[in-house]
C-alpha cells in the first residue's frame, strides 16, 4: 500500500495533495498534531541532554541539531515550529532541557537554542516540498539548517563572550563540522529511506 492510499483511501488523487511530510501519514488532525509536537519535544529533549562539554568551548556536542532536522523534516514547519519553541520555552522558563541539564538565556550557547527553532521551520518548509525524499536534497536541507543554528548561534556567542569572528567560528562552529557532516548522512539516508518504506508498504 502506497503513502498515497495509506493516507487518501477513496478519497482519491486530490486528497494525495495533503500529504506532504511523513507527520501526515498519521491518522488524526489536531489531537495527531498536539502529540506529535509533544513526542518531537520530548525528541529534542533526550537529544540535547546527550550532550559531551569540549574543555575549550563553552558549547557542548549534542545531538540536538540532527534531532531538529529529523523532527522538521517529518513534522513539517508549522508543528516543527511549535514543537521547538516549546522546547525553548520551557528551558527559558527554568526547565533543565537544555544540554547538561541547563536552562534559562544567559548563557554562552543559547543562541544555537533560538538556531534551532529557526532551522526546524526551514527544514519542515523544505521537507513540505519533496527534499526529504531526495537523499542530496535532504542533505542539502540539513546543511542549510545547520548553518542557520550555527549562524543564530554565533550572533549570541560572539558579543556574549566579547571574542572576534574569528575566535568565535574557533569556539562555536569548527569543533563541531565533522559531527554534524555524520548527522547531514544520517538524516540524508534516514528521510529518503522512509519514504521509501512507505511506498512500498
């Protein structure tokens, strides 16, 4: 059974139109999507707690923009959207969601925080339009993405640490593009690799 049929039954071909992330294939409208942006939370939640402190940056390695990519991708970017901002909400609000069990704003990082609300929205607005279904597009999206949380991030990183540019790509962006080179082909082979499960289900 296709994603197609899955999704329309006899409704037929105009109804194919609605799905277009993987998010849509669940049964259900607005109780679907309150639980689905509650699980994606929780998603980014676990991620950014799995987080390794470098002893020279204030900016841990976490999980946490491969689990915004892959959120955005399957929910789309209005759920994506919602989904990270409560995720930031919460935090600021003095939830311990943040990596290391941080919350609040005032701290180094929490640029790549709002990056991550940012990136969810392109990369769902993308995925609504068939790059999740493209392994190079798909790798593109969270390439783009990730520059938006890096770039997000260095405008808070830079004049909250009082460093140049070019400590602060040091401090905020070098240590981490190996890592996320392997989340760009974990979310590249996972998205595309779904849609084809699908289809052919």
């Amino acid at each position: 059974m296709s994603a197609t049929t899955a999704t329309t039954g006899s409704a037929g071909p105009r109804a194919t139109r609605h799905v277009r992330v993987l998010a849509d294939l669940v049964p259900g409208t607005r109780t679907r999507d309150l639980v689905l942006v509650l699980a994606a939370t929780v998603l980014l939640v676990i991620a950014g707690r799995i987080a390794i402190p470098l002893p020279f940056t204030p900016v841990p390695i976490s999980l946490a923009t491969l689990g915004v990519v892959l959120t955005g991708a399957v929910l789309g970017p209005v759920r994506a959207l919602v989904s990270s901002g409560l995720y930031l909400v919460l935090g600021v609000l003095g939830a311990p969601v943040f990596a290391d069990g941080g919350a609040g704003w005032a701290f180094a990082s929490f640029g790549y925080i709002i990056g991550y609300v940012l990136a969810a929205a392109l990369v769902g607005w993308l995925a609504s339009r068939g790059w999740d279904r493209s392994v190079w597009r798909m790798a593109l999206a969270t390439v783009l993405g990730t520059a938006v949380v890096y770039a997000a991030g260095l405008a808070w990183l830079v004049p909250f640490l009082g460093v140049g540019l070019r400590q602060g790509l040091a401090l905020g962006v070098v240590p981490f593009l190996i890592g996320d080179a392997l989340k760009t082909l974990v979310a590249a082979t996972c998205l595309p690799l779904a849609w084809k499960m699908v289809q052919r289900g």
